[in-house]
C-alpha cells in the first residue's frame, strides 16, 4: 500500500468536511428512488450544492430534462475532465445498483478539489447522466457531443468487490409485439390467430439459439403482456428482452438471428410481429493508464484492489459509449458482500459501510483529477493510450 502525498491530503479533509453533506444527499436520493429519465428530484439535490458552490449548472442537457452538466473553471491550460454522475433507480428494488452513491461521490469530489484547489489547472465538469438502467443517457448525451471536448471521464461503482479494470458486454433492448386475432377460445377457436403462441415460440426458438452463440453471448427475456382472459385467444401479446455480446459488431450478428426467429415463429402460426429496439449499449473500453492512477489513489488510501473475473460476471453500462469517445474508466469500490440488483444491495447503498464507500470514491475521483490536472506527462499516458485505441479501431473497420 502507498502513502497519501502531501498536496492530495487537502483534497482527503475537503470531501470529510463534505461528508455529513454528502451523506444527507445519499440517503435522501435512496428514500425517493425515481426511475429512468424522471430523475428530478435527484437531479435537483445533486445540483444544488454545486450551484452553491459557484459550479456554472445547465439543466436539460442533450434534450434530456434529468441531465445536467455543472461546470468549474479552474486556471487556465489545463484539461477538461468530466466525473459522471448516475442518479436512477431500478423498479420495485430502488436503488439496488447504488446510483445514489454514484451520483453523490462525484459531486463530492469536484466540490472537495474546488475547496482544496481554488486555482486548479484545468476545468471539471460533473456531468449528470440519467437513465443508466433503462433507456442510455449517456448515449444520448454522447451522440449530442457533450464528451467531444473532455479529455478524461471517471465514475466510481459501489459493488461486492474494489476493481479499476472491469470489462461490460455490448447490449441492446429489444420489445417483440406479437400481432393476432380474437377469437372465443371454446366456441370458435378457429377464427382466431393466437398471439400468445407466436410469443412462446419465439421462447423456444431463441432458448434453440443458444447452443449456437458464444460463451459470453447472453439472451434474456420477460413477457410483458401474454393476454386478458384464458377463454380469449390473446390478439396482442408483447416481450422484452436485453441482447448481449462481447462488442457491438458482435451484438449485430446475434440481433440478426434472434430477430428472425421472432418473425418466422409469428409466421408459422400465422401471426404478425413488430420490433422496437433501444439504444445500443457499446462495450467498454478502459483506459489502463488512467485505471492505473485511480488503483494508485485508491492504494494510498490502504484499499485493497482486486483482478476482475477472467470469465463471465459482467453486464453493461451506457459508459461503454463515452469510452468510444474519450479516455472512460469504470471502477468499482467494495460495500458489502451482495450482488448489485437485489434488495440486500439495496440495504447497502444505505448502510454506514455503503456511505463509507461513497467516501472513499469521492477522494479517489478527486485525487486522479488532480493528478491529471497538475502531471502532464500522466496526462498525456492517458490521452496517448486513448489516441492509439482510436486510430486501430478505425483501421480494423476500415
């Protein structure tokens, strides 16, 4: 473990003296969950301590009325680093992804390098990302050239386990609309065309699918309507489902073949589909030199970091679509031994070792931006590392 140098012990006292602030934050975002894109309240008490700060704060950004970007200028010449705040909550379970703590640690770090570092080199920007779960904010955020000019972003996840380099699969969401005709099911059965049918086996033709995909491949699905009333044959019956692959020329390929699966099972019993696909999720795209200095901060604080799983455990996250944009790191920092997504993490994002950890994150976003604000040469790993991706990227789709 390292030790904490001397300049980024200020910026450790600022977010302590925020904290209690920071904590009040937290857990009133985690008592009024919201879901995706009707985030105001949440957007709200986020924004109001940087307002108070003298953060220049524009609210509805990108068309989106729950984003905001909230911006300080340090002295001039330095780079502009965005800390992503999310701030939506999941339905039924609240805030069982700890979007509470995400929100408010980068919040807490740019007012805690603000007090610490009036004249910092550089310009922070807390960018406000809404719907992370369901719908892409920043996605929308990305395609409107909001991260055009930034030369870093960073967020920091609560989770089961501390990790800097976590990967996340490419996703997309999909709503199947099976399209019949109703019938009474008793009397005359044979005027209708069961919708309900072209919806199970759509099922079983995508489970058919799956000895066919890759390993890191992942299909999954819910019925959303499957009919009115058992003696009705159901005219409309709708799914949902979430595609995954290892990156997005990857997913393309699987929403081909899960896509026609859907038309030919409606077909064979005569039915109609529709489909409505969301946002693409991009896989991510880490930036180790700028992992390797959040690890560093983290290190100095005696956290412990750990590998990421080799294989399997992972998601995907609407980050993924920034780090096709500019040097993106996703770290994760340790509350509790539950899984994201249930109602033990739940619990978490709410309890002292989740607040603790709010803590811990806000000083390690704080002090990995003022390493690249006032290091040009560590700047310049992290951009260079970024520039390279880029050009052999475009080479490989060339």
């Amino acid at each position: 473990m390292g030790q904490i140098l001397e300049d980024k012990q200020w910026i450790v006292q600022a977010v302590d003296e925020l904290d209690s602030q920071l904590r009040e934050i937290a857990l009133t975002i985690h008592a009024n969950p919201e879901l995706s894109f009707f985030e105001h309240k949440a957007s709200q008490w986020l924004t109001e301590p940087l307002v108070a700060a003298g953060f220049e704060v524009e609210r509805g950004v990108a068309g989106l009325e729950t984003a905001f970007r909230a911006t300080w200028e340090g002295k001039p010449g330095g780079p502009t680093i965005a800390l992503l705040a999310e701030y939506d909550a999941l339905p039924e379970i609240g805030h069982a992804c700890g979007h509470n703590l995400i929100g408010t640690s980068a919040v807490g770090a740019a007012l805690a390098l603000k007090q610490a570092f009036p004249e910092l080199p550089g310009r922070i920007i807390v960018m406000g990302t809404p719907a992370e779960e369901d719908g892409g904010g920043k996605i929308i955020m990305c395609e409107q050239g909001l991260f055009d000019e930034v030369d870093a972003a960073m967020m920091c996840h609560p989770h089961k386990k501390t990790m800097v380099l976590r990967g996340a699969l490419a996703c997309v969401d999909a709503t199947f609309s099976f399209y019949g005709k109703q019938a009474h099911a008793s009397s005359a059965p044979e005027k209708g065309i069961s919708a309900l049918d072209a919806l199970i086996h759509t099922f079983v033709a995508i489970n058919s699918l799956r000895q066919f995909c890759k390993d890191d491949v992942r299909i999954h699905g819910i019925i959303t309507k499957g009919g009115d009333a058992p003696n009705v044959v159901p005219e409309y019956c709708e799914a949902k489902f979430i595609l995954r692959a290892a990156n997005v020329r990857e997913l393309r390929e699987l929403t081909e073949k899960v896509y026609k699966t859907v038309h030919h099972s409606a077909e064979a019993v005569g039915a109609r589909a529709e489909i409505k696909e969301g946002l693409v999720y991009a896989e991510r795209n880490n930036n180790h030199a700028l992992a390797g200095l959040f690890a560093e901060n983290l290190e100095a604080m005696g956290i412990e970091v750990s590998d990421p799983p080799k294989k399997g455990g992972i998601g995907s996250s609407d980050i993924g679509n920034v780090g096709q944009v500019t040097a993106t790191i996703h770290p994760y920092i340790k509350i509790t031994e539950a899984g994201t997504h249930t109602p033990e993490f739940t619990v978490a994002t709410a309890s002292e070792a989740g607040l603790v950890g709010m803590n811990q994150a806000a000083k390690a976003l704080a002090m990995t931006t003022y390493d690249l604000c006032t290091d040009p040469a560590l700047l310049r790993s992290v951009r260079e590392e970024f520039e390279n991706w880029k050009k052999n990227k475009q080479a490989e789709e060339a």
